[in-house]
C-alpha cells in the first residue's frame, strides 16, 4: 500500500535546529473530501523563513504548532480530484507542506504550466522568491533606471533575482555573496556589475570601492555587518528594502541595530520592511513578467535540487550555513 512520508514538528529548537526537532514517520495517505484534491508533491521549497515558523510567538504568520506537519510551499500533480476544476495529472501549487502527499483545497490552488518551466523553478523565479523579488525591489525600492544597486545574498534565490531584474533596468549592481564561486556565478552568469566575497573581510572599503558615488538601493537579506556596511555608503534620497536578516535567524539575542542608522536621516533616505504575501493580488502580473524575462534569456534561473524527504533536516540547514547555491529545492 502507498504511505505518505510526513516531517512533523516534534519540538522548538535553540539555534539550528538539531535532527530531533522534526518527527519523520510513514502514515495513511489522506483522502480528499468534496471540493478538495489530493496532490503527490513533486517538489518543496525551502525557506530561510522556515527558521522563525517555528518558534514560538507572534510574528506575520503563527508558528507552526507541534506534531503539526511542517509549513512549506510546494508543487506537485493532481493524483485524486473531489472538485470539476481540476482532474488527475494537473500541475498545481500550493501549502502542501513537508510530506509526499497532500489534500488541499481545489480553492487554494495555483495552476502551473509546465512548458513554461520545470517543477523547480515554480519555486523560484516564478514563486515566491521571484515575487519577493519583484516587489521588493520595484514597489519597496522603488527602483529607477540608471541607479545603483546594492544586494546581498545575491547568489541565492531572492537575490539573484533582484540583480538581474536591476541590470534589465539599466542599473549598476553590486552583489554580495559568500566565496569565490558564488562570486563568479553572479558577475559571469548573472550579470552583475560586481560581486564582493564578504568572507574575505573589510566588507565596508571594498563595498566602498564598488560604489564610489554611493548607492540608491540596498535590498538586504542578511542584515548585521553587511547591513551596517551598506547604510554608510547611502546616496541622498535611497532606500534600504528589509527583505530578510538571515545572518541573525538562529539567535535573535544577537542581532544589533546598526549603529549609523542616523546617516537615513542625514541622506533623506528611508528604510523599509515587507513580507511578499501582501502583494499576493498582484503575483500575476509579476509571474507573466519574470516568464517572459525568462523566455528571452533575460533572466537565468538557477536551483539547488536536493532529493530525500529523509534528508530535510540537513537540507535546510544548508541555508543557514550558506551551503545552497540557488534556490533550495527537495525533491521528497
Ligand atoms: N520579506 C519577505 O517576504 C521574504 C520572502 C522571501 C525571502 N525573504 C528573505 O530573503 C532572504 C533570502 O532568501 P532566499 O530564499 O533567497 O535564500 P537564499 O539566498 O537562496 O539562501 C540563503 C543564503 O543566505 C546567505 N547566508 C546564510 N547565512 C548567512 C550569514 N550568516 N551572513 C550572510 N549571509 C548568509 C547564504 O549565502 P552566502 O553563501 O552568500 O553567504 C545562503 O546561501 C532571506 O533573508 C529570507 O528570509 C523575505
């Protein structure tokens, strides 16, 4: 008989989270009830977000409870169908969660069409790390032709996007990433400007030396040193978007503000926070884009496919110990 493999919740973790922090188990695969599908997932995405989904206390969604499947978004095909909508074979995405199978509402479901890309890259460029992107950067940022972009984690999924989504804006970009090649990755593939290895130190004089005018967009996803580096090289009227701070994920107690906050007031500069379900509405506007930017070579998208629901609490790991090159993906 066919079981779902399921990756439960088990307890709240300190720090990066240990193996026992998820419960791996075989169980009944579920059935659909009326106006509902049965979905067998082809692929998961993993999240740095995933971190703070599973601690305790309020934040912009509630945590994910304990025994409860593990919150994930996901793509996958139409194995049983309980609504006129959709039939056996679809490709569709949605919540599905951290398991081989899942029943979801035929009303929370995202069609996807695989001739215009793979399984993977619905959960990159053209899911959710592609439309933080586009909204982060565009609507957040404001983005104006010509100016000078700064975007760290820029070899990852969000910020590889940005890039490319800036340099089709006639921008210049400077990445940030960690090691050479990620480095080379996204000057030689996606082209950016530059890209500066943050592990090899003294992150504000090299920074520095990328935008000698300054910059006019700092999208940042690590937060930390690498946020206070970029607040001090800020051109008048720029915008720091808040898209994420990965560096503190595994211990809150050791983030600190930047302390040259103050140079926002001095550049007439503001700095500002979104979470990408806002623009949920707005999601088919941005995916007809990427997917056309992706049709005529303009923006190249890369994976890292990983296989084995088994594995899922090392892979996503990875994330937090840099050890994924593009957007993150398991295969369950
Ligand atoms: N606001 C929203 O709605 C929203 C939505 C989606 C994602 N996000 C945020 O966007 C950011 C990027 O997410 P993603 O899915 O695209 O992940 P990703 O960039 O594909 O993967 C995470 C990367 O973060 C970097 N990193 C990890 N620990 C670090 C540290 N201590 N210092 C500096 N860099 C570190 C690593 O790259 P290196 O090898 O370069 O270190 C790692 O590969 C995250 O902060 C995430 O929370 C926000």
């Amino acid at each position: 008989m066919t079981m779902n493999r399921t990756v439960r919740l088990a307890r709240r973790p300190q720090g990066l989270p240990p193996a026992d922090t998820w419960a791996i188990a075989d169980e009944p695969v579920p059935q659909p009830g009326e106006g509902e599908v049965l979905v067998r997932v082809k692929a998961i995405s993993l999240d740095p977000a995933m971190r703070g989904w599973i601690n305790e206390g309020r934040s912009y969604i509630p945590p994910v409870a304990i025994g409860e499947v593990m919150r994930a978004g996901a793509v996958g095909e139409v194995a049983e169908s309980r609504h006129p909508d959709f039939a056996p074979g679809d490709a569709v995405a949605g919540g599905f969660g951290v398991q081989r199978f899942a029943v979801a509402r035929a009303l929370d479901l995202e069609r996807i069409d695989l001739r215009v890309a793979d399984w993977p890259t619905w959960l990159g460029v053209l899911g959710m790390p592609g439309m933080t992107a586009y909204f982060g950067l565009l609507d957040v940022g404001a983005l104006k032709d010509g100016e000078t972009v700064v975007v760290s984690a820029a070899a990852g999924a969000v910020g590889g996007l940005v890039g490319q989504i800036a340099k089709i804006h006639g921008c210049r970009v400077v990445g940030i990433a960690g090691g050479p090649d990620k480095c080379r990755h996204v000057v030689e593939t996606l082209g950016f400007d530059a890209c500066i290895d943050y592990r090899k130190g003294d992150l504000v004089r090299r920074l520095a030396a990328a935008v000698p005018d300054g910059l006019d967009i700092y999208f940042d996803n690590v937060g930390g040193e690498t946020l206070e580096a970029a607040i001090s090289l800020l051109r008048r009227g720029a915008r720091v978007v808040i898209c994420g701070a990965i560096s503190g994920y595994n211990d809150f107690t050791k983030i600190t503000g930047p302390r040259n906050y103050l140079n926002l007031l001095v550049q007439r500069a503001r700095m500002e926070g979104f979470i990408v379900f806002d623009y949920a509405g707005r999601y088919p506007e941005a995916k007809r884009q990427i997917a056309e930017w992706l049709r005529a070579g303009r923006v190249t998208a890369k994976e890292d496919v990983q296989h084995g629901i088994d594995r899922f609490p090392e892979v996503l790991n990875m994330l937090y110990t840099s050890r994924n090159f593009g957007k993150l993906v398991l295969v369950p």
